[in-house]
C-alpha cells in the first residue's frame, strides 16, 4: 500500500459527516483543498533542536507501562501502591512525583500506566535511579513486582508548551489517552497544528496533557483527555467538529501519523488525579 493510500485509510476511520470540510474550506484557495494537504509541508532547517522549541527541557516525564498478568491485577496495584508511598516519603531527595496512575479499561487489557514527573531534568533522574538501585526496601518491591507482570516498557517524554500541565482532577472521570507514531522530521509542524487545534477543545475542559519522546520508542506523542464518562466523551468529540477550523487542524496532521491508537483509562485509588 503506497503512502497516499495509508493516509486515505486513516482519513476514513472518521466519520463521514465530521470530514467534510465545510464552512472553513471555503475560505481556502482553489490550490489548497483536501489533496494538498494531505502533503507534509516542508520545515525548514533550523540549529536548535526540536524539544527546545516545544518544551521546558528541565521537567522530564517518566511513562511506565506495565503488562499485569490477569490473576494478578490486585497484588500488582497493592505493590504499586507500596512504590508510591515509598518515594512520596523520599520525595525531597528523589524530586519526582507521580502525576497520575491508571488501568486501561479499553484497549490493552491488563495494563496499567504511570506517569511521573521529574523536576531538574534528565540530572534528577540520574540521582534518582541511583538511589533507588541502592535502597533494599525498594528493591525488594521491584523484585515482589516482577512476579505480577509480563512485560514493561518506559519512555522518558518532554511536555508540549501549549498543552496543560497535568494538574490533578476531582473525582470522578475517565481519562483517554491517544499516543500516536509520527513521521521522522514532522513534530514541529504537529505542534504548530496542535498549538491551534487546542484552542478549539477548551469548552469542555477536556485536555489534561500532551507528551513527546526524548528517549524509548522515538517520534511518539501522546495527547491525554478527561471526561466524566464515555458518554461525555462522545458529545465533547461530536460538538468539536462543529467548530470552525478544528477540520482543517485534523486535515493536516493526519497526514504526519505513522500509526494511531487510543485507550481508555480508569485512575488508581492511589492517582494524585482523578
């Protein structure tokens, strides 16, 4: 299948109705309809890194995921919550925090997700797992923990400036996150799109926070939104595609996407968000 095809593919997972692009294509000259933009446009070169111009580099995001063998989700979940304790009562000399801990409720059964914050960058880090590899208590939990799960996968991620920063929710909700692979040399134009297209996905409060990959699997983003229920989520998502302007933001990055997926997420009772 060539490129144009797999984009048309991905286009189509859209509803029809929501695709059409109505009151704000006909504002577009006769040369930039649907076709054009489904060519990546050119960035020119620039000498400072990508990260630089999208985010803070001191405040690192560490996302854990971890695959949970299925009759062991409750003895996963009590050990995980021991970790947090743990490094809550350290927390002046690790520096890291936990911004949210979830389960995935749709999508990737048996999996659970959590994400810290690093304040300091990559140097915290550094003192971190140095601290950790040589406490016994935590070691032991890290042993006692490798009994309950498959597998587990970790990526260091840098925030979008634009995005909110995580702030911890009241109680209840479900959270979505959509992480998507992305074409080499195409994150600066999906952050300039993104930096728009938020300002059409305010009414509801439904953006939490938005990541990209520094180190682990490498032009990955991940967008995390928050609804009461999937409900909401299917109204907040419908009411989107009546603002002009959120059509043309989804006609030019769907053509920057490698590959997509989305999971729906439940918050641990231990989740500083909920």
């Amino acid at each position: 299948m060539n490129s144009l095809n797999k984009i048309l593919v991905l286009s189509s997972a859209i509803p029809k109705s929501s695709r059409l692009i109505s009151t704000t294509s006909s504002r577009l000259n006769a040369d930039d309809g649907w076709l054009s933009k489904l060519l990546v446009r050119k960035i020119e070169p620039t000498k400072e890194s990508h990260s630089r111009m999208l985010s803070d580099k001191e405040i690192v995001y560490a996302l854990h995921t971890h695959n949970i063998r299925p009759d062991s989700v409750d003895k996963y979940l009590q050990n995980y919550k021991t970790s947090v304790e743990f490094v809550e009562s350290r927390k002046a000399d690790l520096g890291c925090e936990l911004v949210g801990s979830w389960t995935v409720s749709v999508g990737d059964m048996d999996q659970a997700l959590h994400l810290w914050r690093y304040v300091g960058g990559f140097e915290k880090i550094d003192k971190a797992k140095i601290l950790f590899r040589e406490n016994p208590d935590y070691r032991a939990l890290e042993k006692e923990r490798g009994n309950f799960v498959r597998s587990r996968h970790l990526q260091y991620l840098l925030a979008f400036s634009f995005w909110p920063s995580g702030d911890p929710r009241p109680a209840k909700n479900i959270y979505e996150i959509r992480s998507y692979s992305l074409k080499p040399g195409t994150m600066i134009e999906w952050g300039n799109n993104w930096a728009r297209g938020l300002t059409y996905r305010r009414s509801q409060n439904e953006a939490f926070a938005g990541y990209f990959s520094q180190i682990g699997r490498l032009y990955n983003v991940h967008h995390i939104w928050c609804y009461k229920d999937l409900q909401a989520r299917r109204e907040t998502r419908e009411s989107t595609w009546r603002n002009p302007g959120w059509d043309e933001c989804v006609a030019y990055t769907v053509p920057l996407i490698r590959e997509m997926h989305c999971r729906i997420l439940e918050p641990t009772d231990f989740s500083p968000t909920q």
